[in-house]
C-alpha cells in the first residue's frame, strides 16, 4: 500500500483574525514536500481552490517546483477541478510536470468540493453533471491517442490535432477523486481508472459498500486485477503525545470546519464530534504514531487499499507542526505499517 500525503494548501489564521500572506504558505509547502521524499513518503496531493483560505489555485506550478527539489514522490493533484478547466491544457500542464520529474506525475481529476471555479472560469452550475463527463471523455481520450479528433458540447471540436508534450512513455497517470456517489463510483470502474474516496465524516465502515461497488464494476467491464488501484484520504495529524496533539489541533480543525460550515449552512463544529472522530470507529486519523499505525491497518483490511492519503493541513497548522508530523509519518507510521503488511 502506498502511503503519501495530500494538502489543500491552507492558510494560517492568527488567534486575532490575520491572515498568512499566500508567499510563505507557498515557500512553506516547497519545503515540507521535500521531507515527504526524504522520509520515503510515497506520493504527495495538493488540491486546487478558489477562495480566500487555500494559497493554492493551481496545483500544476507546486508541482513543476516540488519536482526539482525532489527525487522519488509522486507528484498529483488533489484534485484538479475538471468540471471547469481545460483537459487540453490540464494535460499539457501534467504531461510538462512528468518530464520535469521523470514520469512522477499523477493528475487526480474531480468535480472539487467547493463551486467557485464555475463562476470564475464562465461556467453554469447546471451542467456540473455534463461538464465533468463530457471533459473527463476528452481528457482520456488525450492521453489515450494522439493525434486526436473529437466532438463535445462544451469545448471546440479536434480535429486531427496534437496535444503535445507527451507523457512520459507517452501515458499520464489520471485518478478519480470521489465523495461517495454510486454514479461517480460506476463512471471510474467502468473507465478502469484508480480510484480514492475522500472519508472525512462519520464511520469510515459506511463506505464499504461503494469499495466493493467499483471492485464489481471494474471487475464486469474485464480490466486488469493487475493494474486495480483503489485509495482513501482522510483528515490526519500526528504528534509525539495523543492528547497533546489533539488538544492543540482541535482549535484550528474546528475553526476551519466552521469557516466553510458557514457558507453551506452546517452547526458550528463540536469538540464532541472531533473526540468521535478520532475513535476507532471514527474517520479522523489524529494522535500519535501506534494510533495511527492502527487505524490505517484498519481502513487497508477494511477496504482492501492500495493507497492511504493523509490529509494534513486542514485548518492551517504551523510550518514547524506540519514538518513534526510529516516526519513522524515517515520515520515511525510508515515503516511500522509497511512491516505489517508483508506478514
């Protein structure tokens, strides 16, 4: 199972209401993706947003820059909001990445978890179905062939042309990110492509019925058992001492849960529900490192998983928090899991 992390790029807000400049966010993330390959993290995620508390916009430039800085870790998005971009340049953009890196790129495609890019980019919210089907055809269809013709709705036609860098051995990894809809679930399987859930509320266990949705899919429509790709991410972080690390995050998780709660009309978040969370029937993954080495050895029995992400930034932790918990993650959660996993 691999093991990596995944980033929204989130923003550091002081107990006074300021707010960390975008600047040092970014220069911070070049650094803490640069331990995540020197501790042997297997892939790193960093996700594309719109809004005010995320520094990232556009998870492909991270990428180009982390690939220089790096030797070994995979390099995706978390996700690309395809819905509203072009697959045409999200290729050319990815494929670029893949040979700056030496074929470590991945391109992680998905509808997004907030809607600002619609807007933004002079897309109707009515077509948020159409639009990621129709683009997520083209962008297939991109990697698959070349030259490539095609006709769609919400793009001009191609007519012979060339979509040009190519991947490296001219295929990009391309995974689907899903929220837990047996449509979404159907979509991947039938299209053979990976696919990783994001679990971030209530018992992980509720999910398991869509994990072996998509095994039958994938299984029905006869692609490679060998090629069978399948991951989680989940809300982590991890610290020398479980209580500690708990009562000293739980400000920032809950204040940035209630921060996008206020825009989607959900209660204010309660220490009731983080203390929930982190239980073993909970989906937040917060403690120490035999915490953790457990409850991901949890989700990989329960699930099957070849991929853990660890979400790890949510709400805004310090540079020094962050770099703490990465390295634990790799120096102590990761060998003790991979260990696991060879008995």
């Amino acid at each position: 199972m691999e093991l990596g992390v995944g980033m929204f790029g989130d923003i550091q807000h002081d107990k006074n209401g300021n707010i960390q400049p975008a600047g040092p966010r970014l220069q911070e993330l070049i650094e803490e993706i640069k331990l995540m390959d020197e501790v042997g993290l297997d892939f790193y995620g960093i996700g594309e947003h719109h809004r005010p508390d995320y520094a990232v916009s556009t998870p492909e430039i991270i990428l180009a820059a982390a690939a220089t800085v790096t030797k070994k870790i995979k390099l995706g998005s978390a996700v690309s909001v395809l819905s509203s971009a072009d697959p045409v340049k999200l290729y050319q953009s990815f494929a670029t990445i893949d040979l700056i890196s030496n074929g470590r790129a991945e391109l992680v495609a998905g509808r997004g978890s907030f809607i600002e890019s619609f807007p933004l980019f002079g897309y109707d919210l009515k077509d948020y179905d159409a639009l990621f089907e129709e683009k997520l055809d083209l962008l297939l269809k991109i990697n698959n062939e070349d030259p490539i013709t095609w006709k769609g709705k919400f793009r001009p036609a191609l007519n012979k042309q060339q979509v040009l860098p190519r991947a490296v051995n001219d295929h990009l990894n391309i995974w689907v990110a899903v929220g837990g809809t047996p449509e979404s679930v159907l979509r991947a399987g039938k299209a053979g492509l990976p696919v990783i859930f994001a679990i971030i509320g209530g018992n992980p266990a509720q999910f398991k019925p869509l994990f072996e949705y998509y095994k039958e899919v994938y299984q029905h429509f006869k692609h490679d058992m060998e090629k069978f790709q399948v991951g989680v991410h989940m809300h982590s972080f991890f610290g020398e001492d479980s209580q500690q690390v708990a009562e000293e995050y739980y400000p920032l998780y809950s204040s940035q849960m209630d921060r996008i709660g206020r825009s989607r009309g959900w209660p204010p978040y309660q220490k009731q529900q983080f203390d929930l969370g982190r239980t073993k029937n909970g989906a937040l993954i917060i403690g120490d490192a035999n915490e953790a080495v457990d409850k991901i050895l949890q989700m990989q029995e329960m699930f099957g998983l070849t991929r853990f992400s660890a979400h790890m930034d949510v709400g805004g932790p310090s540079h020094a928090a962050l770099m703490k918990s990465i390295e634990i993650f790799g120096n102590k959660i990761a060998p003790k899991i991979r260990e696991a996993l060879k008995k």
